[in-house]
C-alpha cells in the first residue's frame, strides 16, 4: 500500500526550499518524485515552466475534476541582504495537495484527477502559462484553496470561498512644463497636476453597493535642482474592485480623470495599464458543496463565513473557461502577524482540515 503523506512533515520540508517565481527547481522535482512515489502519471516541465501535473484516471467515464496549489515563495530584503521566504503559504497548499494525492490515488474510479501544481502566482505569470499549455482545456471543475490568517478565519475554522477582488497597478505619467521657481507662471508644475490627478481619482464615485479602492501609493519628481519647477512626474496607484465589471468601469474613470484634470492645468497625462489579476468568479452550487464537505469533515460549528482577500491568478482559469465549474475554499491555520510578512509563521498541524476537504469534494464526484 503506498504511503499516505503527512501534510504538517511536506510543509517543513518545503519551507526549508523557497524559490521565486519560475525559479521552483526543487520544489518542482520534489513535488514529482512525491507524485511518481505514489505511482501517479506525472508530468513535469508544464508548459516550459516549473510547472508539475498529476494525473489519476479512473476506470469508469465521468468529469474531470482538478485541484490546483501553487508553489513560488517571495522575495525580501533582511539587513541589506536579498532573500526568499514562503511568507504566503504556498508551502503550505502544495503539502495539502500532495497529501490529497496520496489519499485519492486508489479512490478514483471515474472520471479523471488532475493534480496541478503551479508555479508563479505572485506574478500572475502562473495561471496564464497553464492555460496556455492546455491544462484545463478538458476540465469540468476546478478546486483551489488558500491558509488563511488569524484576521480573516479563526484557527481551526474553514471558510467555502474566499471572495478576492480584481487588482492591479496603473501609472500616470504627467508632462508639464519646467520653469524656474521664481517664475512659476511660465511652466506647468507637474506635481501641482499630480496633485490635483490624486484628488479627482479619490472622487470618483461607483456603485456604493459595491466595494473598490484607488489610492496613489508612490509620486517621483525631480527636476534635479531645488528651485525648479518640475515638468514630469510620474504616480503610482493600487487599484482594486470587487467584480471585474467594476474593475473595468473604475479605470476607465481614472482615465477619463487623468486626461481631463492635465488638460485643465495646460499639461499632458498619460494612464498606462498593467494585467489585472481577475476577481473571483465562483458557481454558487459548488461552493455549496464545499460548504457542506466543510460540514462533514470539520463540523458544523467549524464553517465560517467567506472572507476577503488579496488578489489570486486561480480567477484566470475561469475567465479562460467559463464553462468549468469553480471554487476556492479558505483554511483557518492562525497565520500570523499577516500574509506577505516576512515573519509570518502558522499552525501547519491545521493543514490536514484542507486536506480532508480536497478529499471529500473529490469522492463526490470521482469516487
């Protein structure tokens, strides 16, 4: 009998193997040679990148189920000194992941298991490179899970989605007129315009039954000398928005702003647009039943509500295929002080609530 993996032991022993973004070496051929102890199909290299698919067949026709984790750590700086940490807990969901694989791989009897493990999610480059490789091009429904820190899910609790907003980063770029300080009614002040640019993003106003925000996050001008008026500047917002729709309405104003505010103040301005990492896009039956596996696995009493998040790549693959059903389920490990903290530390002995609910929502339509 092939073993079963222990969720809390393959979240050490990855944690001690962090790596950036299309640079998963180890971690990729760790997670093959799990999958292939297993005696799973494997296939590593996905699509050119790091990128690691498992595939369980069962014996009988049915769907094609997949369950997705990712696996990049992140980069920080500590005393002077670059370096990478697993500061989101990816080590974390390709552990669960690996350990549902041990448990599923004598249980599938119809349909098809596809085991994805994706490299790249805080780039935004992981998604798109797995569609592009066709990994989801046959799949019926897609699963995806996330830790979740102490200030979103009680430790021990399980949320049956976790409802992140589309983001992303625009610039603006202002191009006024340079003048000598003295004589400030010969140039264009570019860092008046900005100003200005910043206030009329702040009022911009959508649905108010809906949740988003635009705030400027960095402004860089420098003529060089002190008693010059500045010609270029150049504003960094986060934007955010609940739906996608939104999001699209919420640049489209900051545009119509940006270009409209310069022209009043006799200068040029310029919006240029990043990806946007999607908003989530789930099917209301089937984050049902993630919610009722949650039930039979951790207990009525351990459901708890849907929480908010950051943004996530996992909404590109719905996006891609509209057609395939979709969730996303969150884990209460008491993640603490927050994600992306270069000190964030959590329970993994928690890890095995994932795991039990990967499992369940598998059997019901594979077992």
């Amino acid at each position: 009998m092939a073993e079963i993996y222990d969720p809390q032991a393959l979240r050490r022993e990855l944690h001690e193997m962090p790596e950036l973004a299309l640079h998963e070496e180890k971690t990729a051929a760790y997670v093959a040679e799990k999958l292939e102890a297993l005696g799973i199909e494997t296939h590593r290299n996905v699509g050119g990148t790091t990128g690691v698919l498992g595939i369980i067949r069962g014996k009988e026709p049915g769907p094609v189920m997949m369950l997705r984790a990712d696996m990049d750590a992140l980069p920080f700086v500590i005393d002077g000194k670059p370096c990478c940490i697993h500061a989101c807990g990816h080590d974390g969901h390709t552990a669960m992941l690996l350990a549902a694989a041990s448990r599923l791989k004598d249980k599938v009897r119809r349909g098809t298991l596809k085991l994805l493990f994706q490299p790249a999610e805080e780039t935004l480059d992981g998604a798109p490179a797995m569609i592009k490789a066709g990994v989801i091009d046959d799949v019926d429904m897609i699963l995806g899970a996330h830790i979740r820190p102490i200030q979103d899910v009680p430790a021990g609790k399980i949320c049956p989605a976790v409802r992140h907003t589309a983001s992303t980063t625009v610039f603006v770029e202002i191009e006024g007129r340079g003048a000598h300080a003295s004589r400030p009614h010969l140039g264009v002040n570019a860092i008046d315009v900005s100003c200005a640019v910043i206030e009329g993003v702040q009022a911009i106003w959508l649905d108010p039954k809906m949740s988003w925000s635009s705030k400027a996050t960095q402004i860089h001008a420098d003529a060089g000398a002190t008693n010059t008026v500045p010609d270029k500047a150049r504003i960094t917002f986060d934007v955010r928005a609940q739906t996608n729709d939104l999001m699209d309405a919420l640049l489209k104003r900051m545009e119509e702003v940006v270009n409209g505010t310069a022209a009043a103040y006799g200068a040029k301005g310029k919006l240029i647009r990043n990806a946007v990492c999607p908003a989530c896009w789930y099917d209301d039956d089937f984050t049902a039943e993630v919610a009722d596996a949650i039930r039979e696995t951790a207990g009525e009493e351990n459901l708890a509500h849907d929480c908010g998040g950051g943004g996530e790549d996992f909404h590109f693959y719905k996006l891609h295929r509209p057609q395939m059903k979709a969730a996303y389920f969150g884990v209460g490990v008491g993640a603490t002080p927050g994600l992306h903290a270069a000190t964030m530390h959590f329970d993994d002995s928690l890890l095995k609530l994932g795991v039990n609910v990967f499992e369940n929502m598998v059997l019901r339509h594979l077992g």
